[in-house]
DNA sequence: GGCCAGGTGTAAA
DNA sequence: TTTACACATGGC
C-alpha cells in the first residue's frame, strides 16, 4: 500500500472499518464538558485508566459543579489517571476560568480561541485541539505521537506541530466540502489512535 | 521487571 | 531553540 498523502492515508485507514464500535465523533461523549476534563486526564496516559477517574467524578462533570470540587477531593478522584498532583490544580485553574471568563460551557464552545487555550497551563498543542475538535465541535485536527509515528513510517515528516495538523487538514479539504471537514477530522484522528491499538494487539 | 500510554512545563545547555 | 527530565498509575 503506498501513501504518499493525507488522503491516501484517511481512505487505507478508512477501509480497516476502525470506528465501528466507536461514537459517530469517536471520542465518547463529543460535544460536552466531559471532554475537557478527560482532553487533560489523557494526557500521556491510555484512556483506559482515565474512564476510570472519569467514573469516579460521574456526579461532578458539569462545569459548574466541577469548580466547586476541593482539590485534594479531585486528587483522589483521578489518581487511576495518574499525574494527579499536576492534573488536578491544573483542571481546577482551567475549569474556574472558564467560568469565570465565559460564563457557561456553552458560551465557551462558541467563543473560546486556540489562543485562549494555549495560554492556559497544562494545555499544549494537542490538549488545545481534542477541546477545540471534540469539545466545542471546531474544524481543528489533532495530531498525537501515534500520528507522526504513522507518517514516518511512510517516510513523511515535518519539524512542528502545525506542519503535521495542516498537511492532515489539507488533504481533507481538498476531497470533502467545508460542511463535511469537522466530522471528518474527528473521525481521522480517531482512526489513527485505534488502527495503533490495533497494530498492539497484534504484536 | 521494564516499558509504554490519546503530553506538558520547566530548567539548563 | 533544542534537549532532558519530572510527573504517576495500570496493563502487558
């Protein structure tokens, strides 16, 4: 099989039938404030052991409810997740913020910035685009070390992360409408994180 | 028992 | 502006 683009990449993946067990957006619950706190709980860390931590904070996953958590009570909460020392004020910081600055989930899906996020401590490149793509529901692709490990394999590499999310992006846009690119940037990166799960298994 | 996971921030060269 | 390292749990 020879890939030489982006979108020779999307239709091999598209062809393994990777998703079908998956959400329509792939990450569970697309759309919600739950994707903000799991976006930061991943962070280096397989999602089993976040759907863990998720799992003991069911009755906290609204923003409002979320700021007034204790912090060492949230420590406890996502320790199955690791790095909890850090995680922990980190989500705090993050969520009172947005409340503080937007009000509502809503209004920060509609109004929040790449920007905005990547100002934040304990939000990268990545964290920034999963809230932006699977949180707010924006055209933005995420790109993780799954995907750079898979496009080398191909021998395509670039030196920064913009270079490898527009190369992603730029072989969508040029085979779907606009209307179609945010479900099909979900969708992309979905594939590849499972299509790498699927490589494991076979190891 | 060692290695890795749906990364990020910081310090030092 | 690059590189090295800390952060932490759970699965294989």
């Amino acid at each position: 099989m020879l890939i030489s683009s982006a979108f020779d990449l999307y239709l091999f993946l598209e062809k393994q039938n990777l998703l079908q067990d998956a959400p329509p957006l792939w990450w569970p619950n697309a759309g919600s404030f739950e994707v903000v706190v799991g976006a930061i709980l991943t962070q280096n860390t397989t999602w089993h052991n976040v759907e863990q931590s998720l799992s003991n904070l069911e009755n906290y996953i609204t923003l409002e409810k979320f700021c007034l958590l204790d912090e060492n009570k949230l420590k406890e909460k996502i320790k199955p997740s690791g790095f909890y020392n850090q995680k922990a004020p980190r989500l705090k910081m993050l969520t009172c913020k947005i409340q503080k600055e937007f009000g509502s989930f809503q209004n920060f899906q509609k109004n929040v910035t790449r920007e905005w996020l990547l100002a934040q401590k304990g939000i990268g490149n990545e964290t920034a685009d999963a809230i932006l793509c699977y949180g707010c529901l924006r055209a933005e692709m995420v790109v993780d070390t799954y995907t750079k490990r898979l496009l080398k394999m191909y021998g395509i590499e670039f030196q920064t992360y913009d270079a490898y999310k527009y190369f992603l992006q730029e072989g969508v846009q040029s085979h779907f409408p606009i209307s179609q690119h945010h479900s099909v940037y979900a969708q992309f990166h979905g594939m590849i994180v499972e299509y790498n799960k699927k490589l494991k298994t076979f190891k």
